[in-house]
C-alpha cells in the first residue's frame, strides 16, 4: 500500500479541521483508495492545541522548521496563512525535496511568481485547490478539465462575506452597516473584516485564477481592487428596479492588447447565472473557447469545504507519484512569460452612475451634455423624488464607454454646481 | 516529448469535432503541455469523411477491428455510440492493452459493470468524462476533486433537450408540443427525440454518475424512469403560482436501506439554485459530507464541450502513464460491490397531485378524506374556475408521503364518481 506521510503545519480551523478529517477518515481511505495518509509530523505555535486535539506527543512540535526539515516526510501541508514565515517555510519545504499543499492565497497571489519557479527548479509539486473557492474543485477544472480550451474570461464570486452582505441588502434593504453587522453576528464577516470587503481577498484569488487561465506571471498590484463599502441600499433598489443585481465580481478577460483583471461592485441582469448565487456561496464561471459558459459553485469557506480541497491534493500528489512525465508544477496551462495587465482607465464597460442633484428644470440635458462630450452615450434614465429646489437622486446606464471617459465627465460633473455630494459609478457586465 | 498515439472510432458530429480540434491546435498542445497527441489511426464506415475532413490515406480507415488490435496504438477514443458493436470495440481495445476514451453514456449505463472489471483485469484506464453533462469536468470533480467526501445526494439537470422545451414552456406558456417543435426546429431536439424526452438519455447518466458516487456495480433497470410529456402547461402555471418550477431532474440519494435513483419531472422552489438552469443548459448539484452543496453547470452536448472533456481524457492518460501506484480503472471512488437500488414505491417525497372533478359541493372533502385514509396530508390547495357542475382542475400539494400511499390513494380517487379524466403525479424536491 502506498503511504504518504504528511508533515501539517497550522492547527487553526482549517488545520484542525483537517486533523479530525485525516484521523476520522483514515482506515476508509486505506480501504477504498488504497493509500495510507499519515500525519507523521504536526506543528503548531500553540501548545494547547497538542491536547485539545489528542495529537500524541511524539507527532506535535510548536516547531515548524523541524516539520519542514524532517527526511521523513513527502509532503508538507501549509495551513498557517500570512505571506512571511508561511513564504519561507513552503520555500524551505521545497528545497527539503518535499512536495507542498497549501490554501494560502495571500502568499501564492503575491509570491506565487517566485514559488512557482523554485518548484519548477526543485522538480517539486505545489498544489493549492483550497486557496480558490474552498471546496470547490475549480483549480482542478481550470488545469485538467478544461485544458483543450483557450479561457477567454472568468468571472466569478470569490468572497463569500461580501456575497453574504449584497444578498441580505437585496433581500432586505437593509444598509451596508447593518447587514455587515449581521454577517458578523453569523459568523460570515471576521472581527476586522477589511480584507474581505474592500476587494483584497478577491483579488488574491483572482490573481491564482487569472495565472492559470491565461498562462503567465501576474503581478498582484496590477490587479484593481474596489470594495463594496460605497454600495448604499438605494442603488441596490434602483439596480433592482432596471432588472440589475449587485454582486462583488472578480473578472478577468483576455482582450487585445493585454488582459483585464478587476474586482469591483457589478450590475449584472437578474437572469445572470451569477445573479442567483446567494448568501456566502461562491461561483466561478469561466468562458472557454471549446466548451462555451462552464460554472462552478459551493461553499467558499470553512473548516470542511477547505480539508475536502486540501485532502483532494494530497490524493493527487499520491496518485500521481511517479509519473515519468513532465514537469509537476507547471503541468497544465503553465507560466509562459509574464501577463500584461491593462489599466483600468483602458477599459470599456457600461456603466450605472448615481448623482445628486438640485431639482431644477434642465439639470438632465446638462449632465447629459457633459456625458456626450465625452462621448458616454445614456440607455437608462431615472429620476425620482421630483420636487423642485430639492436634492434628489438622478439615475443613468450608459452604453459602452471607455473607463477613461467616464471618469473625466464624472470629474466634470462632479464640479457643476447642480451637484450635491458624491457621485457613483458602478460597472455593469451583460454576459 | 511524450507522444501518445491514438486511434479514433467514428467521425459523426463528435468525432469530426474532435479530429479538427486535435489538428488545429496540436502545435499548441505541444508546446504548452509537451505533449504531442497523434491521430495514428482514424474509422468510420463512411469512406467520405476521409475527404470531407482532408485525413491522409494512411490515416483513414473504414475497419475499426484493424484500429483496435493496432500494436501501435496506445489510446482508442470510442466514439461510435449504441451499445453494440461499440461494446466489442471497447473489449478487444482493452484486451489488446489499449486504455479507452468513450462518450458512450449508454454504454457504461448497460454494461459499465463488465467494461469496468475488464479495464481492471487488463489494468488499462477507461475514462468517460464526456458521457456526462457534455464538456463539465464533473467526472473528474466525483472522483478526484470531491475524493475526501461521502457523497450524500445528487440532484442534476443532465439531458439538455428535456430542460430545453420545460423551460420554454415555463417562459412562453407553450404546450409540451409546441415547446418539442420549436426545441426540434433549433437543433435543442432530435428528430426522433425519443430517449431525451422519455427520460432514458438522463437515467443513462444517472447510472454512471451513482456507480462513482456511491462506490458500486448499478443495475441500469432498476433506475425508475419518467420523462416529461406528461407535463401540462397548465401544471406549470399552477406550480409557477406557488414558487415552483417544473425541471426534469436525475435524482440519487445514499438513504437507510439503499439507494434512491430516479430520474422524474419535479417540483422545486424558484430559489433553488437548479431552477434558475435554464435553456439547453446542464448542471449537477452534489452533497458531500465535508464540502457541502456543490454545483456544476455548463453545455451538456455538443460537438465542442465533447470534445473538450474528451481531450482532457487524453491529457489525464498521457499525464499519468507511469504512475506505479495503483489499480487505473477503480481508482477514486472504486466500484465495491452491487447498490441496492430502492424501488420507487418505497420512497418519501412531497408530491404535486392534479384531478380533474366534477365542481359540486363536498368534493374537497371526499379527495382529502382518501388522502387521509392514506395517511397523506395536504400542505396547500388551489381550486380554479368554479362554476357548478362542470369539470374544473384540483391542485393539489402534499407533505412527505410514502410513494406507495400516494399511488393507491390515487387509485382510490381516480375510481370516485366526480373524477374526469386522468390525474397528475409529479414529485417536489425542497433541497
């Protein structure tokens, strides 16, 4: 029987989360996959967690660098998370001749470049299915399953705090403030949830897709990043109103002249696939040339969605064990070269715009002035609330525009003495 | 470089996609996967597809025996279809140490228990990707990506042309046959459109995915069947009314005492993720105890998504060629043993129930009076168009009954005076 002998570092929630799967599961695995998953070695900093998890003394150490050191060992499953020692420790490990599993996305979106590339020179495997969608085989599907296609856009839902928070908006009105307040009594939104709302957590993970669609080195501070902490309730009713959803979109796309990589607030049409992804679930469809529209859904997060990822690579590293072929990182849509990112200022896009205005007669053919100067043709109009003399919401969609243009007009807009507070914009994606 | 030699059996809409794909990106392939795919040897029956598709001479043959007893041959991709010749095609591949790519989901449904120990005595791979929901990786999903769970429930949308003209019906109001002419007139249906709307094309899909899903030899007869010509657009309405949608649904479920696998026209709350899979449109939606609910969604047919799950076959074999560890066949979610497969009578489900009545006082009352009898209660009724004496639909909704006092509660009340015409019978599914 093939054994694999795991080295664990990190005893966190996904780490003991694993623990309990590996210990639970281990003598049915043995039985159906024929294949011995032994957790040789376990290191976490907290000393509690040795008893608290009934690890046997001889298997714990707070030690990590005797984990990734030990000659024993095949495999080294980072569940640490940050981008410090977590980056020399999975370095470490590879030079130690051992492959690596890890869900850490921080660390590939910002470092994947240079751990790629060791993996590559140290013949060594990096697998990370966990750091993308938690239980959803994505990354799989994206390197195996659809590698007869060229990927030509995904666009996906990739956290599931922000997609808690935007559904509960829609479904209830409620404000940014009080659903934030309500995923965070739930257990969807952390203490200090910055990183999931301002776009960063998505654009980490935007960055390992994005890698391996298209093929290349990404350069994570390339890639935009707006949050959803400037979506107030009247536009997620106003979008409503037009047959719109307001979803937080990690979108990526090779266009002509480089690729488009972007997170952002999104109109999408109510019949949108991705528009009927609810509550903490993350989506990711991908576009590929062969195969047309491919999606994929479940949960992003959690101790058991992201052990079943974790658990799949392991199976992957063990199966595939001795194969003569190739090169085992890079294998299947590898890193050719670097990725151009295009500016955000380059792209085109419809967009919805939200402007404050005082009600007067003419105020819309002078904003629509502006926006036909620079050359921002207006689908939708809504104004409501009249009463003249008052400040009152004017709505718009526009037609395809260029980024550049519309932030000018906005700019221009924004200085006219009609408009009180500040104006929105939010990008619309039709399919 | 590794060079994998194939043999192609038939050149239909599938095999005459696949051959071009292969051709025109095979320098691609080459240079990013370092493999080169060679189409060694190519059948068909039909001598004008060697011109039609510009194949060389040497290349083209009309005898299939001659392709799959070449010793030079490492891969046979079987895409002939029916469950014949293809069958033999598929043994004496395998018996001349061939492994096999097929799309043939009847094939695996009828005799994927001979197929699969022969792969296993042979120790030859036979991989299938494309015999379910067309170019989804969804196959690999089972048996790789989800290994570490128990897979509790399958709930799928797996035949395109049945989702097709339910979701016409839903949208326009058409009637069952003028949803089948228009779905026929678009290419969504064959001319003979027999086993797509009979259900079969679906329950052959079901076969396979409960074999990998639940781990066992299935008995393809013993999958309960019903397709979706019994649909009224009325009942469609009147499930529309109540949040419903009407979806022809592949069910299997792990329950107390067996398997439950059936493929069935169902009812499911219009906030259920698969009742927004419109179109022509696939999707499996998959339980499993760590990872939760999962969703895969894509083109279940066509001659592009088959060929993409078919060529990522190809890449899967020329990938693991070498791997010395284990058996190829029944590795991941191996076949152990027969499922017992419940029969229908013997299952618990909420039911949408249909009579038409004599609209006199007191019949309510006598239909939940045998209802009652039957141990059957009612969660919601809706009776249209009174106007005494005449002959006005009932609808009905029921809590979880057991199938078997459901049909003889049927029974009972189709032989009561005040009943006209046939009754309805459709299952409703909640999660």
């Amino acid at each position: 029987m093939k054994t694999l002998r795991i080295g664990l570092l990190g005893l966190g929630q996904i780490g003991g989360g694993l623990y309990k799967l590996l210990r639970s599961k281990k003598e049915q695995y043995k039985r159906e996959l024929g294949i011995s998953l032994e957790l040789a070695k376990v290191a976490d900093i907290d000393r509690k967690k040795q008893r608290e998890l009934k690890i046997p003394k001889s298997v714990f150490t707070t030690d990590a660098w005797d984990v990734v050191r030990d000659p024993s060992l095949d495999v080294i499953v980072e569940l640490i998370g940050g981008t410090k020692i977590a980056r020399e420790l999975v370095k470490e490990s590879m030079k130690y001749g051992k492959d690596v599993v890890t869900a850490n996305k921080a660390l590939l979106a910002e470092y994947g470049d240079e751990i790629f590339e060791l993996a590559h020179e140290m013949n060594r495997w990096i697998l990370f299915e966990a750091s993308v969608g938690g239980g959803i085989p994505v990354i799989k599907a994206l390197r195996e399953g659809l590698v007869a296609n060229r990927i030509d856009s995904i666009l996906s839902i990739i956290n599931g705090t922000s997609n808690y928070i935007l559904s509960k908006m829609t479904e209830t009105g409620a404000d940014f403030e009080e659903a934030l307040k309500e995923a965070q009594q739930k257990g969807y939104a952390e203490s200090d949830p910055t990183l999931d709302i301002d776009g960063s957590d998505a654009a980490h993970k935007l960055a390992i897709l994005a890698r391996f669609a298209f093929g290349g080195r990404v350069k994570f501070s390339h890639i935009y990043c707006e949050g959803i902490s400037k979506i107030r309730s009247e536009d997620i009713l106003f979008a409503k109103e037009l047959g719109y959803r307001i979803k937080l979109l990690a979108i990526a796309k090779a266009m002509h002249g480089g690729i488009e990589a972007r997170v952002q607030p999104t109109l999408l049409p109510e019949s949108h696939i991705l528009a009927n992804v609810n509550g903490s679930f993350n989506a990711i469809l991908m576009r590929g040339d062969e195969v047309g529209d491919v999606l994929f859904y479940g949960r992003g997060a959690g101790s058991g969605p992201t052990a079943s990822a974790v658990f799949s690579n392991l199976i992957d590293i063990a199966l595939r064990e001795g194969s003569r072929f190739g090169d085992r990182t890079m294998m299947m849509r590898g890193i050719r070269g670097n990725l151009k990112i295009k500016n955000i200022s380059s792209i085109l896009s419809r967009y919805y715009l939200r402007f404050y205005v005082v009600d007067k007669p003419g105020v819309l053919a002078r904003i629509s002035q502006v926006l036909g100067k620079h050359r921002i043709s207006i689908s939708d109009v809504i104004q409501k609330e009249r009463s003249e003399g008052n400040v009152v919401p004017l709505y718009l969609l526009t037609h395809d525009a260029h980024e550049n243009d519309v932030r000018k007009a906005i700019h221009a807009i924004d200085r006219l003495r009609i408009i009180r507070g500040k104006s929105q914009l939010i990008r619309i994606e039709n399919n």
